[in-house]
C-alpha cells in the first residue's frame, strides 16, 4: 500500500465518503420481471428460485449487465439448475450454454486474505445488443441453515425501473415470518395447501440521487428485511449459542494475559493493553467455510495460528481479558455506513464483531490495526450495537478524542521561489493511522509522496518526509517535511498568498467536506473536528504588505472558528482553530440547513489571501 493511498484511505474514512455511490435511477436498463421466491423448511433450510429479466436499453448498460452473477456457499447451499438467454429485438432467442456459464472464486479482498466457500457462477449472454433482453432463472438449494431453524433476509432493489419485483417466501406453518418493509407493499395472501405463503411487491419510481457522505441507503430507503427472529435478543441468543464456549481461557491464554499486563494495576490500562496485543500480533484473515460467517474458532486455536477473521480476535481477546479477571462481551455492529437497525434482525446489517468491557463502558475492536486501543475506527462511532451475552443494546461513542495541528511555514526568496515546512502532530484517535503507514513506508516511496502533494497543491518542488516515533511510544504523532518550492509568487508587483494549504487534510479540508452538497435530503456522516492551522510567511526583502484578512470568530451551537492574522517585522502569521460538534455522528438535512450560514462564512475566510508587494 502507498503511503499516499495509506493517508487518503484514512483521512476518506474520516469524512465517510460514499465511493462508487448511485447517480438516482439509471434508466438505461429497465426490470421487466424479477421474482425471488424461497420455500423454507422447518429447519432452516430452503429452496431458492431466482427469476429475471431485463431489457438493456442503451450501449452503457452493457458492460455491467450483459453477464450475471450467481453467488452460493459450496459447504452449504447446491445449486440444481441455471437456465438463461439472449432475447434479440427480433424475437429469436439464443440461449446460453453450458460453457459460457463459468465458475469462479470470488474476488479476493483487497484488505485481508481470505478464505471462504463462497463461489461465483458468472453466467455470459450471447450477442448481447442494446435493446436486447436478457433472462436467467436459476435453483439454489440450502441444505445446511446458518441459523438452525430460523431464516432471515434483507433485500434492497438496484436503482433502475422495476415494471415486476417480487419476493415470495413460502414458510411452514410453524414459522412466523416478520417484517420491516419500506417501499415494497404487501400481497394478498395466496398460500398454498400446507405453506404459509408471504410476498411484496416493490413499490417502483425513481430514486433520489445518493448524496456525498450521506449514510446507507438502508437507513433511509426502499427495503425488505424478514426473519423468524420476534426481536434481537433471539437473534443474539442464537449467535451465543453457536460461539458458546470459544472464548475459555486455557492455560496458554492465562500466561500470555498474565505477561502482558505484568507492572499494570488499572483495569482499563489492562484491557487496552490485551487489545493492543491481539491487533498487533493476530493477523486478520477471513476464514468464512461452512458456517464460519458466524460461528468464531477457539481462542485457543486462533491464538496458535495467530490468525482470524473479526469474531476470532473477539473471542481471543473476551479469553485475554477474562483470563486477566475482567468480564466482556462481543457485540455486533455494522462496519459500513447504516447508522439504524431494522426492525426485525438479519445479518445483512450486522456484519462485524467488537468486544465491550461493560464494566468500564469500553469498546475494543481488535482487528482495526489503525486505531489505537481505547479507539474505534471512525465507521464505527454512534452506532448501535448487540451486545451477544445479553441480548441488550448499547450505543459506542458518538465521537473521540481526535485533534490535529499542522503547522507550515515559507520563507520567500527574493526571486518568488520559497523554502517550506510542514509539521503535522495528531493526537488521540488520529495519531495512529499516520504512525503506522509511515513505519511501513520506504523513505523513496515518502518522496514521492511529498513531489506528488505539491503537484496536487499546484507546487512544483521536492521535499523530504521525516516521521516521529513510529513505535507508538508517545500519545502523539507529528509527521513533517520540507523542502522547495520553485514558483512560490511572482514578482515584481502585487501578489495573493493563499491562506489555505490542505496538507494531509488540513482544516480547510475539513470545513470543505461539509459543503460538498448545496442542499441535503438525507442524513449524513458529520464526524467531530478538533484542528488547528498555523500558517508563517517569511516575506523577502523590500517586500510589504498590501492587505490582511480581517479576523473571524464563528460560535454557534456547533461550530467554533477563530481566524486571526498579523505581521510581526518580516513575518506574516495566520492562526486558525476549529472545533465541531454534535449530539451524534450523523446529521439530518435541518442540521444542514442550519449549519450553511457558519460553513459560508468560514469558507470565505479560507479563501482569503495575503496580499504582498515586491519592488
């Protein structure tokens, strides 16, 4: 991984961008039929048939839409039968055959080795045409439950125009289904003899354009979600159960608890201690055969591997800490952007593990090599979560310690070239990412960093990245670099110095991924800020100022801004401290509303300059 990507990845899952996000509803391919239609037995098992057809319209639907893909679990599902076929605008059909039906691995992570049983059957249209139909209708048998005699699902419509959508599902008579739906309105009742049948239609129109850093459609949108779970506690006995005893410290688990908190008398120092372990020392891979998407390993196996996926480090750290007389639980949360739960519980929502300390109201989550114990990444703040044991909820923290400084300094040369530093100094929650991609980061791959940050910033020059500690012996992390700038200001004559220079996502930064939508329909990421900028000009000789932005001060019930700006002999200085925050992690569209006159204001100030002469 580069240290450039290293670093936007971070400062990206700060601001909770929305990559690869729907534009609305695409209307260049329309559903004509799709009907989804499972017959679950009594023990948790089913049978599912897919059936879909859709009519391509223009030549950009195509590359997606001209193949499609069938996903299943080799350990636990069969599939019994895939029937497809080209519709050509003619009438003729031409069907697929058996050799354009390929089987495939799925796409490995980017993240993480992992090792699963789910495979991909990528079914290819012939002579695919725009205008053309395509059909497939396939039969997948689940002969081993996840949850023995239960079922869930959640389903959600991709953003075309859906002239037939249904889901069918035929339960037996013993079996409740209950529902969450929103945007897919109920069938009459067609039950067959011995079935109780269950079935929505989606309820078709076009679909708002997804907004910049807006939370999960999920939260928001159409959706489907069903299960034979009443509530969330059955479903977090039911996971219990299947992890029931994983977590029992052995006698190796004990020793190792024992080593790493030797010396350290406080119980929250101890268990941040025993999670910093696992995350530095078990490696994470996603072992997902069979039921392993959510039945842990032992800890005592995952310990002897030193490798797992989120629920192995959670029960390896619940053994850690238990073995160090501190009581825990592992909790189920989503590691996305869903910030509400369903009515009904599914696992399409819950997808990721953490340990809660309830005694010490901590949340740990052992995989996240980013964070630093005592933190959570930030796609995990103010969100609820189902805490296993119990059955009961809690909510992580809607924020955290995380503050930044970054300090830049130019000393201008007679000819408009300039000598620059930049130091940058994270604390809290924000100091980790930086140390840990610097300390894996060769000192030729930084320098290209820092040549491709000027260009980026409209400088050309070169410069040199010299990290802090990197072995996290301090709280904080200060990063810095220096180096030339060729063609810093043009003289003679007047001349706008920028305030601004968004290094590593500065403060303006900041304040700009507020603002990336000119209104908001739909709740967003709004995470807390606590950044400083101090920005010096060290002006040449005969050289004089012409202007200084005038002070500003920006208090409201969220914001608190300070700009101030001064010259000191030589020395022009410009000193800028933001604070943000919330009762939560995401915001509603009147926050915005509300908010925009601050972020106006601020934005103004940003763009400000520094005007300066040179005869």
């Amino acid at each position: 991984m580069s240290f450039r990507f290293a670093v936007l990845l971070w400062l990206l899952l700060c601001l909770h961008p929305a990559l690869g996000r729907d534009t609305g509803t695409d209307h260049s391919v329309v559903i004509d039929r799709y009907i989804q239609h499972f017959v679950v037995e009594p023990d948790g098992s089913y049978l599912l048939t897919v059936e879909q057809v859709k009519t391509l319209a223009a030549r950009e639907a195509l590359h997606d839409h001209a193949q499609y893909t069938i996903s299943y679990n080799q350990s636990l599902d069969e599939v019994l039968a895939i029937e497809a076929h080209t519709e050509k605008a003619d009438g003729r059909r031409l069907a697929v055959q058996p050799h354009q039906i390929r089987d495939q691995q799925e796409t490995a992570s980017l993240e993480a080795p992992m090792f699963q049983d789910t495979r991909l059957k990528i079914v290819v249209f012939p002579d695919v045409q725009p205008g053309d139909r395509v059909a497939v209708r396939y039969v997948i048998r689940r002969h081993t439950p996840l949850f023995p005699g239960q079922f869930e699902d959640l389903s959600a419509a991709r953003f075309h125009r859906h002239r037939d959508f249904r889901l069918i599902y035929d339960m037996p008579p013993t079996m409740t289904l209950y529902a969450d739906a929103v945007g897919f309105a109920p069938l009459p009742d067609q039950s067959p003899p011995g079935r109780r049948r269950y079935q929505w239609r989606y309820v078709d129109g076009d679909n708002e354009r997804i907004e910049l850093d807006s939370v999960s459609y999920l939260d928001y949108g159409k959706r489907l979600a069903v299960s034979t779970f009443p509530d969330y506690a059955a479903f977090a006995r039911a996971y219990h159960a299947r992890a029931a005893g994983k977590a029992v410290p052995d006698a190796n688990i004990a020793a190792l608890a024992a080593s790493i908190t030797r010396g350290i008398a406080d119980p929250y120092a101890r268990a941040v201690a025993l999670s910093d372990w696992v995350r530095r020392n078990i490696r994470y891979v996603g072992v997902y055969l069979g039921p392993g998407g959510v039945v842990p390993h032992d800890a005592a196996s995952v310990l002897v591997n030193r490798y797992g996926d989120c629920k192995d480090h959670a029960v390896l750290l619940e053994a850690l800490l238990r073995a160090s007389g501190i009581e825990s639980t592992s909790a189920l949360v989503n590691n996305g952007d869903a910030y509400r739960l369903p009515e009904v519980p599914t696992l399409g929502v819950l997808n990721h593990a953490v340990v809660y300390v309830p005694v010490l109201q901590l949340y740990l989550d052992p995989t996240a090599e980013s964070v630093a114990g005592g933190f959570l990444p930030p796609a995990l703040l103010g969100k609820p979560v189902l805490l296993s044991n119990s059955g009961g909820f809690a909510m992580t923290p809607g924020s955290q310690p995380a503050r930044s400084k970054t300090s830049t300094r130019f000393d201008i040369l007679a000819d408009g070239s300039s000598r620059f530093t930049v130091t940058r100094t994270s604390s809290g929650a924000s100091a980790e990412p930086y140390r840990r991609v610097v300390r894996a980061t060769p000192q030729a791959e930084r320098e290209r960093f820092v040549e491709r940050m000027l260009q980026g910033l409209g400088q050309q020059g070169a410069g040199v990245l010299e990290p802090g500690d990197t072995d996290g012996s301090t709280d904080d992390y200060t990063l810095s670099f220096s180096g030339n700038s060729l063609a810093f200001a043009h003289f003679p004559g007047p001349v706008g110095l920028s305030t601004t220079y968004n290094f590593w996502g500065g403060l303006g930064d900041a304040v700009s991924g507020f603002i990336q939508e000119p209104e908001r329909k739909q709740d967003f990421v709004c995470p807390s800020i606590d950044a400083e900028d101090e920005l010096q000009f060290r002006l040449p000789p005969r050289a004089r100022v012409l202007a200084l932005p005038r002070p500003l001060v920006v208090e409201d019930g969220n914001f608190a801004y300070r700009s101030r700006y001064a010259r000191r002999g030589a020395t022009v200085s410009v000193i800028r401290r933001l604070q943000f925050r919330h009762t939560q992690a995401t915001c509603t569209p009147e926050d915005y509303r509300r908010m925009r006159p601050a972020l106006d204001k601020m934005m103004r100030d940003l763009r400000a300059q520094v005007v300066i002469e040179r005869r």
